[in-house]
C-alpha cells in the first residue's frame, strides 16, 4: 500500500497515517487534521482542565452576585453544597448556575425571600435560562450582522455616488461687461 505521510498537528512530527492503524497511533478527528494519538489525548486533556479552570472561576461571580448585586444574606453552606450537587450530578456548569440566577432575578425578577437563603430554584428554571441566553446572543448576532449589511451598503452608495461640487464662479457674459464699459465712457 501506498505510504501516506501527514504532519501531526500538535508535535508537528510527519508520520504515515494508514489506514489500519486509524484509531491505533494516530486519529482524524475532522477531515484532514491527523494527530498521533497520544498527543491528541494530552492535548484533549489539557484543554478540559483549563475549561474546567475557567468555569471555577464562576463559583467566585456566584457569590460576589449574592452579596453585592443583589445583596442579599445567604447560607454559604447550603449555597456551596447545592452547586456542588448540581455540577457533579445534574452536570450544570458554574457559569449556567450564574447566568441562571441572573436570568430569575434581574430578569423574571424573581424573591430571594422565597429561596430560604440558599440556590434551590437553580434546577427549575436552568433550561428556561438557557434559552433565554442563547436567544439574547443569537438577537445580538442578528443585531451585528445588520450593522455591517448597513456599514457595506452605505460604502457602496458612497463608492458609486459621484460628489458633484457647484462652482462658486458666477457665469459673467463678458459682452455685457464691455458694453457697459463704453456706455460709461
């Protein structure tokens, strides 16, 4: 069989990518980018550790809103331990849960009173949340997208529009102006 030789996105190594070792040494997770596999199971790794990372830095937004935007007094303990069950078992991300409690009190204007100081309310409403985000982001795509339809309209108009500048001379019939001058004499 032929040899296919590849470069391995990560190491940048060549290696020759047959079609029996597909799944052995080496993989293609999309068309044309070949990986050792090795490599693509650290590199996999790696970037679910720092999206874990950031999504810890949400735990910190969840509070600080708790306190400061909404300020209000909350049972931190119940609070940590009712997160900490939604993102191990109902596999909600820090960042869902934060945006979901914006979403029920700056939006549904929802009671803290009512939530017993702790993030009770998180599993009812985190699908409506969802949506509710996705929507907002999909409205501000729409909205961007139009500004440059309107952005490339305009420059089209203006590329074609020829800029047409009157002359601040005045049309003088010289025969006039001579005529007049002998008249005078």
């Amino acid at each position: 069989m032929a040899k296919h030789i590849v470069t391995c996105r990560i190491c940048k190594e060549k290696f020759d990518a047959q079609e029996e070792e597909k799944n052995k040494t080496w993989i293609m997770p999309s068309k044309n980018f070949y990986y050792h596999k090795s490599c693509y199971d650290n590199w996999k790794a790696q970037s679910d550790v720092n999206v874990r990372r950031n999504d810890e830095v949400y735990i910190e937004y969840i509070y600080d809103y708790l306190a400061r935007d909404l300020k209000v007094q909350y049972d931190y303990y119940l609070c940590e331990a009712q997160r900490k069950n939604f993102v191990e078992k109902k596999n909600y991300t820090n960042k869902g849960i934060f945006f979901t409690l914006k979403y029920f009190y700056e939006v549904k204007k929802g009671e803290w009173e009512k939530s017993h100081g702790g993030l009770g309310i998180i599993p009812y409403i985190y699908q409506d949340s969802l949506q509710y985000w996705a929507s907002m982001t999909k409205k501000q795509a729409n909205i961007m997208e139009q500004i440059e339809a309107q952005m490339s309209k305009m420059s089209e108009l203006a590329a074609t529009k020829k800029r047409v500048r009157k002359s601040n001379k005045k049309n003088i019939d010289q025969t006039a102006l001579l005529l007049a001058e002998v008249e005078e004499e």
